[in-house]
C-alpha cells in the first residue's frame, strides 16, 4: 500500500517544486561546478552499487534531468525514470533521445516518492538522489520505496553530507552559506534562490537524521553500507530489501 502521507499539500513539497522551476536546461553543468565536479563521480557510485545488468527493471526516483537513469540504461538495464517535476523529466527525455540506441529502455513517469503508482515488489533495484530534504515524513517515503522492489532487490541513494571534521565543516558551511548564494547569483536568480537555501537544508536533514544507516534499517533494507566520499561532502548509501513486508 502506498504511503499515507498527503504530500500534495505540504508547504516542503510546494517549495520544491518551485525551486526547482527555474532550474534543469542549467542542472548539470552547475551541478558539477557547484559540487567542484564530485556530483558526477558522486552519482556513479550509486550506478556502480546498483549495478544494473541487462533484463533488469530499475526504478529512478527523484530522477531530475536522467543522469543515473541514463547511466543504469546505457548498462542495459530497463529504467523507469519518476519525478514530480514536469521541467526535470523534460530534460531527462531530452537526454535519452540523443542516445536513440538506448532510448527504448526508459519510461517516465511524473510522480511523487511518497505514492509510488507501482505494485509491491516490481523493480529488481531502486535509486533515487538528492530527494529525503524534500519529503515530510522520511521513514513512510523510505518505506514507499523499499515497497516496490523485489525482496533482495538492491537500492542506492545520494544525498548532501556534513563534513565531521570541525575544520572541514567550517570550510563547508562558509561554502554553502557565502559561495554557493554567491556563485548562484553570477548564474540565475533560480541559482541564487537554490544555493541559498542548500547549505541550511543539508544541515537540517543531518540534524533530524543523524543516522541515516538507522532510518535505512528501520525501512525494511539490510546489508546497509555508508560512504562519506569527498571528505563528507557527499553520502551514498546502499543495501538490499529484506525478505519481510514493509
């Protein structure tokens, strides 16, 4: 059963959409420059835990413009590519026509993560980037996910770290609360409105979710492991659905 959770009226899912409005003919080259060209090395460490091989079916939530579901089909992989933004899967259709090789492979769908519109147990392996600073009630999304791949099935995510470091997470939040408001006013106003609101978003995920592994087992996934690559900047985790229902 999908989760309960009335996310077409929250205040955090509006504010997402909105922010993202503006945003996804630029995403990928400012996602690289903003992240100092780790998103992109970020997003194949989910590829590569994930793992796709031909005849699977993988589920991309939260897929923005397309690059992991773009990278799982170009493994062979069928892909289904969810997000709640009509502008994001725009652009991640865009991307898959210039591979007219692998653009059978993919479908998308317009979405939310909290009410997958898919039976119990019908994706071999689930990826999603960037999406529990977006949702209201983290552990029914998680638990929505986990829902529609197989048991065993493998699911890999991408979020923002904090650096643990007191040093480096000094940098950091300079970082994210003068550079990248600064970086993203030379872009856009989108930008500027994006990178404002990145850094205290981030820090507010990792402070109501200090351990994100917990949340992971508690959602009905084991074999939990955790990666803090680029010195926290980045945090990819991986595992696999248990054989219980969620």
């Amino acid at each position: 059963m999908a989760a309960s959770t009335d996310s077409q009226d929250s205040p955090r899912k509006r504010h997402a959409i909105e922010l993202f409005e503006g945003l996804p003919n630029s995403y990928h080259a400012m996602g690289a420059l903003l992240s100092f060209g780790q998103d992109p090395r970020w997003r194949r460490m989910v590829v590569e835990a994930i793992a796709a091989g031909p005849g699977e079916r993988v589920l991309d939530v939260a897929t923005g413009t397309g690059l992991v579901a773009l990278a799982h089909a170009k493994r062979g992989a069928e892909v289904v590519a969810l997000d709640q933004s009509e502008a994001m899967l725009s652009v991640a259709r865009a991307s898959f026509a210039n591979h007219p090789d692998i653009e059978e492979r993919a479908s998308f769908v317009l979405g939310e993560a909290e009410r997958l519109p898919f039976a119990d147990g019908e994706f071999d392996a689930l990826s999603f980037t960037y999406l529990l600073r977006y949702v209201d009630d983290r552990l029914a999304t998680m638990r929505e996910l986990v829902r529609v791949v197989k048991p065993g099935g493998r699911i890999a995510m991408l979020e923002f770290g904090v650096p643990a470091a007191p040093p480096l997470r000094a940098a950091w939040r300079l970082y994210t609360r003068a550079g990248l408001p600064a970086l993203g006013r030379l872009a856009s106003r989108p930008w500027f409105e994006a990178g404002r609101f990145l850094g205290p978003s981030i820090e507010r995920l990792h402070a109501e979710e200090p351990d994100m592994a917990a949340l992971w087992r508690a959602s009905g996934i084991s074999d939990v492991r955790l990666a803090r690559p680029s010195f926290g900047a980045g945090l990819v985790l991986c595992g696999r659905r248990g054989d219980q229902p969620v």
